[in-house]
C-alpha cells in the first residue's frame, strides 16, 4: 500500500559535506567542487536512477539548468565555514505508480517548492535497492538555500531556518508533499491515500516500526542476526497482535450489533404482526356485530309482519262468525201485560191511577232493564272468549 515519508535535511559544511557531491551522487553524474578541486564520479549508479532533472524560476540564468555549475555558484555563495549549501527533501513514491506517474507527482512537487521559496531544485528518482524492499522508490530533491533571480543566488531562505518559522514551514512541505500525492493516487484510480499526521494524531493504537536500514536488511537476508532487524520483528509483532486483538473485538462487537439488530428486527415483526392479528380481530367483531344487528333487525322485521298478519286473520275470522242469537221471546202472558214503557191508563178521566198497580209496572220496566243489561253482558263475554281462544290458538303457532 502507499506510504508516506518526508524528510527534509541540510546539506552543511559543518557536516564535511559540500552541495556538488552531494548532486553528483543523487543523479549519478560527475562534478567538480571548484572550491576544494575535488571531482566526484557517480556514474556507475546510474542503473539506480530512474529520471534527474533541475528546476527554476522562470527568470533565473541559464547556467541554473546545469548541475555542475549550479551546485558550485551554490557553494561559491557561502563563505562560512559551517554554512548551509543546500537543502535536500527525501520522499518515498507509491510503487503503484509506474515511472511516468511518478516523474510527473515528483515534478509537481518540485514546481510547488520553486513557487513557494524561489529556489532551485534538482530533483532525482532512483529505484528500489536491489538488496532491500522492491517496493522503495523514492526521490532525492535538493534545494538551493538561496532565492534563484535574473542576477544568480541572492537572499537566503531565512523563513527555513528562524526557529519559530522554520517548523511551520516544514510542516508546510510536509503538507504539500501529502496533497501533490494524494492528488496523484486519485488521477491513477488508486483507492489508497496518505497522511502526514502520525499514529497517535490518528488514532491508531499502533507502536511505529522503526526502519531497519540498508546494512541491517542485507544482514537479514543473508540470514545473520541484526539488532535493527530484531527489533523491527517485535515492533511488528506487537502491533500484529494488536491488530488481531482489535479484529477478534471488532468482529464481537458486529457480531453483538448483529444480534441486536436481529432482535430488533424480531421484536418489531412480532409487534407488526400482533397489531394485524388485532386488526383482523376487530374486523371480525365489527363484521359480527353487523351480521348479529341485521339478523335482529331481519327478526324484528318478520314478527311485526307476523303479527300484522294474524290482525288481520283475526279481523278477517271476527267478521266471518256468525250473529250472536237473539234473546228468547217472551211468554203470552208476558205479552199480554201492558209494556213496562208506559203506565197503565186510567179507566176514565176521573178515576186516579191504582198505586198498586204502578208499582208492579215499575218492577217490570226495571226486571226488563236487568234482562236486557244481562243479555249484552253475555254477548261480550261470548265474543271476548272466541277472540282470546284466537289469540291462544295464534300464540301456540308462532311463539315470540
């Protein structure tokens, strides 16, 4: 996977280094420091270095755009004897890229920092060490510590070495560096990307394997011991059984939100189908409630028809029955006394009515009231016995 990896160094006399030896290793050319006469011959590595090339400001001479002149107006420019000549930015590339992609993001870089300072920059990208990892391309930038003009090397990059500026600026690089290749990864479809920031700023519980380095790798694969490589298998160790642990967690910690969501699921299924088990049970209720009023209502409707049709059957047998029979005549001596309507007339005009004999008319005319009262009395009593029997008759066909 890509990687993130940049240095910045300085190039110092202090050090017993000078700037055209420094360039003649890193793009595996010759050069000579006219300051001491020394000639160093690099040409031999040229197999390690993949493209070498030198930027500038659009103004700067034409000389900047030769090495072996640039380096030495670089160390001309210095008088003192632990001066800075140089600067040097190493960064690792993405061995997913090929060469041309990884020119092209080294190239971008180098034009950010000739924008920013207004230096030059000789830039090299060399291949991975046949005795180390394949996957170790990387790039060497070195930076004038002077600002490029029309005039040659003038002001010093002073921001680079104040103590207060000169870590934010680093971080700047940094900063650069992590865009230009991120921005890289993306063009070439490649999902990884990179950060600056270290472990703990991103949260990762995980110790930093220290590099085993050039010496300490070949050691290893000759099979000897090496201290580096020893302790760079137990940081790696360490940080494998982390990674386990924080898998093996991960994994429970699904398989728990797993199991919760389940239930979840479970809970709210079995709630849905409790409310549609409610739902179709009160239709049913509602439904047989309905059928239930109509059934009563349908019943309520045929007894009133029921019994309309026994009024009317009743009505219907009262004005079939036959008269009831008239009263028994009287006898003839009955008929033979005067009507108890009128008196008794007098037998001449002066003679007076016979007291006696209007009493017996009195009694006679209320014997015959009594007689008929009796009469009307039993043909009530003989009609309201043949329409009870009627009714008795109806009830015992269709009790309600």
């Amino acid at each position: 996977m890509a990687v993130y990896r940049c240095e910045v160094k300085r190039v110092s006399r202090s050090d017993g280094r000078s700037a055209v030896a420094a360039a003649a290793y890193r793009s595996a050319s010759r050069g000579t420091n006219d300051r001491d006469g020394m000639t160093h011959d690099y040409r031999r590595r040229a197999k390690g270095v993949v493209h070498s090339e030198l930027l500038a400001p659009a103004d700067a001479p034409d000389w900047a755009q030769q090495r072996d002149r640039l380096w030495n107006e670089a160390e001309a420019a210095e008088n003192r004897r632990n001066s800075v000549t140089a600067r040097e930015v190493i960064v690792s590339l993405p061995h997913e890229l090929d060469d041309r992609q990884r020119a092209d993001l080294v190239r971008g870089f180098a034009a950010g920092l000739v924008e920013r300072y207004g230096v030059a920059v000789d830039m090299s990208i060399h291949r991975p060490d046949p005795k180390g990892d394949n996957r170790n391309h990387h790039a060497h930038l070195m930076m004038t510590s002077r600002r490029m003009t029309a005039e040659g090397l003038t002001a010093k990059t002073r921001e680079l070495d104040d103590r207060k500026t000169g870590p934010l600026e680093i971080e700047a690089i940094r900063a650069l560096w992590e865009r230009e290749q991120n921005n890289a990864l993306s063009k070439a479809d490649v999902p990884e990307r990179v950060t600056r920031k270290s472990l703990a700023e991103q949260g990762i519980d995980r110790e930093p394997q220290p590099k085993i380095g050039e010496a300490a790798n070949a050691l290893m694969r000759r099979g000897e011991p090496s201290r580096r490589g020893e302790l760079h298998k137990e940081v790696a160790d360490r940080n494998a059984m982390k990674e386990n642990t924080a898998r093996v967690m991960a994994m429970r910690e699904q398989e728990e939100e797993q199991r919760r969501v389940t239930m979840r699921e479970h809970m709210a299924r079995q709630r849905s189908e409790r409310l549609e088990a409610e739902k179709r049970e009160a239709v049913t209720r509602a439904l047989d409630a309905a059928g239930q009023q109509a059934a009563r209502d349908q019943a309520e409707k045929e007894r009133a028809e029921k019994e309309r049709q026994d009024r009317e059957r009743a009505d219907r047998e009262r004005a079939a029955r036959p008269a009831p029979p008239p009263p028994p005549e009287k006898s003839e001596p009955a008929r033979q006394q005067p009507p108890p309507d009128r008196k008794p007339e007098a037998k001449s005009p002066d003679a007076r009515p016979d007291p006696s004999a209007t009493r017996e008319w009195e009694r006679q005319r209320q014997a015959e009231h009594r007689r008929q009262r009796e009469a009307e009395r039993e043909a009530n009593r003989h009609t309201q016995d043949r329409g009870q029997q009627d009714l008795g008759r109806t009830r015992k066909r269709d009790p309600v």
